[in-house]
C-alpha cells in the first residue's frame, strides 16, 4: 500500500465527463489499495473568467478580494469530484484550503504556503476516505483567502504530498509529459522519459507552463517523488529526478519561451553607486519582479541605460512608479515595449561544453531575429526577442540542437 497525491489541471476537469475520468483515474489507485488524496483546478478558462471580472470591475482593485473571488473556481469542481466519487461507491469528501488549513503568507494573488496542517487529513486518509483538495487556495496570517499565483495547483499538490509524506505525486495534465519543449508550438517535440529537477525548474521559470516553478522547487527541497502524465490515456510519463539519476547526456534538454514579457529602458541616468539599488529597490517594494537586466558602459563616462525585463502584467505599474520618481532617479528618458519574448536553452551538459551560446546566437542570426538582452545562468541561457519571432525561433533552435532525433 502507498500513499499518492493526484493532482488534476484545468482541462481535464473541463466538464462532467472529464471529471468522471478524472473520478476512474482515483478509482484505479484506491481500487490498488492505496490512499488516495486528490487535488484539482478550476474548469478550464473558469479562473481567466474570474481574473477578468476583477479587473473589470477595478483596475485597480483590493488583491485581498481578487483572492476571494479567483479561489472560487476550485470551490466548484472539488465537490463535483466528490459527488463522482461517492456516486462510484469511493468514500470522498471535498476540502477548501482554509478548512485543512494550508496556511501562507499574506502576499495576496501570489503566496507561499508556509504550513501545512495534515492532522485530520492524515487520519481519513488511514480511514480509507478520499481527500478531495482544492489546489491553488490558502488561508493568510489575518485569516483571509489567498491563491498562490497562475498554475499555483502543481505547488498544492507537492507541497500536499510532502506534508503527508506521500510516496509519489502524479500531475496529471493533457500532455503526455514534459517535452523537449511545448509540443503545441513545435509539433517535432519529444517527450523525455526524464528530467531533472535542476533543468526542469529552469524550464519552468523560463515559462514551459507544464508545471509552476515553485512546485518544482519544493519537489527538489522535500525530495518529493514527482512525476507528469496525462490524464487522457494510459501512456507513461515524465519523471523528475535528481542529476545522478539520468541515464542521457544531451547537449541541450529543453527548449522554453515566455510570450507574457516586457522591457523598460531607462536611459540618462548619472553613472554612479547606489543607481540601481535605487531602481530595483522600488520595484522590489512593490512587489514587481525583475528578471533580466542590462546596464550599458558610459560612454561619456557621466551617464548610463539601464534595460530590464519583467512580467507583461507588471509593465504599466513599473513605469508609473518609475516615472514618479523621476526626480530621485535622475533618468532623462524611459521607453517601455510588451510585444517581447524571452526564449531559453537549457541543459545540465552546458556546464561542461563551450560553445553553446555561440551556435544559440548563430542560429537566430541566421534567421534574422535581433537580440534585445541576453542573459545566462550555469545551465541556462536567455535572450529577449521580438514576440512575433518566437515560434520561428524556438522552431528553429529545436531543430538545430537536434532535440527531435535525440
Ligand atoms: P494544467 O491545466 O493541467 O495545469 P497547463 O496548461 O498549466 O495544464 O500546462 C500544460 C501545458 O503546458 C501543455 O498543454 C503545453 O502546451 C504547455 N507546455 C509548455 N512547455 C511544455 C513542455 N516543455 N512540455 C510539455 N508541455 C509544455
Ligand atoms: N486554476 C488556477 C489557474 O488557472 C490554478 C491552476 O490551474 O493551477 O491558474
Ligand atoms: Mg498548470
């Protein structure tokens, strides 16, 4: 006997009879004899719809009462899985994030889980009853709702399974697994039987969706066993391991792109100590995360530009605090673009290979795609593109390391 966690995305408890497959999906691991906590997503499109009504109806609105009405979504489809349980003769119950309670901090529209109180689970659980857990929701320090951020459902259930000190973590999605990368923008994609945790949480924070970077990361910390399938066939996986654990070396493992970018220029700004820290300072404060950063050599030797990138959603709340503190900062000028892209190779082997940069830049010079900012980790490297080039480079660096084939 094991003890899983299954966790269900949006579109495979898209409508009822999704969410009776989802209900033989469970059937199957109890029917095993194992015990069984299940965490689900809202209906496919029901949390974009949520999203839209709050800014629809406030810009500029309370994050505490997003929250309130974006964890809505999951409400709904952890009972109808429960009732397709029961009506399966599974003993199920549903449980919102504040009744188990996940507790996180207060940072509303995207926090962290701190605490997971497993207690009551654990003993329904060893009762043989179904838990039956909305992802993506939590309580705050003041007792309020809170959600933890886009695609927050893969960090529920990792951090569920670590909680309950599961055996394995199945993330069901309607992919086969983790591919070479997004088989929907390069159909010559290829599923890999494994990756590790390292590339995978580069991957995901480079913006293959498949799993939220934050549940990887927790995977990695608690050692949770994680694994990706899809919950439309019986195909096998994708297993996330640890580096020791891989059987391939390839040059390159993956290839991922985030269309939801943008760029801020400032330029004009007096060469000095204590510049940055300014900038990055403020949008710190406001909780707006910065991703890749250039900064250019004086040239007059008095002033300098600073370029960044960060989430699209971000961009017109950067430049306004920004601008309104003109003044302080001493920018002459700031430009500002949403229409980039960020796309990114990754690879355990670029630690030992040189010359991988090299071919990436080659590659999309090649195909006539101009690099606005580049930026590199030990087995990672980025650069920031205009939008409309992504598929076409993507397409292109798949085919040129060779992915498909591999
Ligand atoms: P869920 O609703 O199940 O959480 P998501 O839409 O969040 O599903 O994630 C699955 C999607 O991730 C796939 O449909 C696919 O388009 C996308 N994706 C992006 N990069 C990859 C990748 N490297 N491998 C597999 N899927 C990827
Ligand atoms: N329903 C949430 C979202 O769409 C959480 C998730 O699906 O993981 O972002
Ligand atoms: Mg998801």
């Amino acid at each position: 006997m094991a003890r899983i966690v299954q966790k269900f995305g949006g579109t495979s408890v898209a409508d009822l009879d999704r969410i009776r497959n989802v209900a033989e999906k469970v059937k199957k691991e109890v029917a095993a004899g194992n015990e069984v906590a299940v965490v689900v997503s809202a209906m496919a499109g029901a949390t974009n719809q949520l999203v839209s009504f709050a800014r629809d109806i406030g810009p500029l609105h309370d994050a505490r009462e997003y929250d309130t009405i974006v964890a809505t979504g999951e409400q709904v489809t952890v009972g109808l899985l429960a009732i397709a349980l029961q009506n399966m003769g599974i003993d199920a119950r549903s449980w919102l994030g504040w009744q188990i309670p996940f507790r996180t901090d207060e940072v509303h529209g995207s926090a962290r889980i701190e605490a997971i109180e497993t207690e009551q689970l654990d003993k329904r659980l060893k009762s043989g009853q179904v838990a039956v857990v909305a992802g993506f929701q939590g309580i705050g320090p003041d007792g309020r709702i809170t959600t933890l951020g886009r695609g927050g459902s893969d960090t529920s259930a990792v951090a569920l399974a670590a909680a309950l000190q599961a055996d394995r973590c199945d993330i069901y999605t309607d992919v086969d697994g983790v591919y070479t990368t997004d088989p929907r923008l390069c159909p010559a994609a290829r599923k890999l039987d494994q990756i590790t945790f390292e590339e995978m949480l580069e991957m995901a924070s480079a913006g293959a969706k498949v799993l939220q970077t934050r549940s990887v990361a927790m995977a990695m910390r608690h050692n949770v066993k994680l694994q990706v399938l899809s919950s439309f066939n019986e195909t096998p996986g994708t297993m996330v391991v640890d580096e020791e654990m891989t059987m391939e070396q390839q040059k390159i493992s993956g290839i991922a792109y985030s269309r939801d970018e943008a760029k801020v220029t400032l330029s004009g700004l007096p060469d000095k100590p204590g510049i940055a820290a300014a900038i990055f300072g403020q949008l710190a404060d406001a909780h707006i995360n910065v991703d890749m950063i250039v900064q250019s050599a004086a040239a007059d030797g008095q002033s300098t530009d600073i370029t960044f990138s960060l989430g699209e959603a971000d961009l017109d709340k950067a430049v306004g605090l920004l601008e309104a503190a003109r003044g302080d900062l001493g920018f002459a000028e700031i430009s500002s673009n949403g229409k980039v892209a960020k796309v990114s190779i990754i690879g355990t082997a670029m630690r030992t290979q040189a010359g991988i940069a090299k071919t990436m830049f080659a590659i999309l010079a090649e195909k006539g795609i101009n690099l606005q900012v580049i930026s590199t980790s030990e087995i990672k490297i980025s650069v920031l593109i205009e939008a409309d080039y992504t598929e076409l480079a993507v397409r292109s660096l798949h085919e040129a390391f060779g992915l498909e084939s591999a």
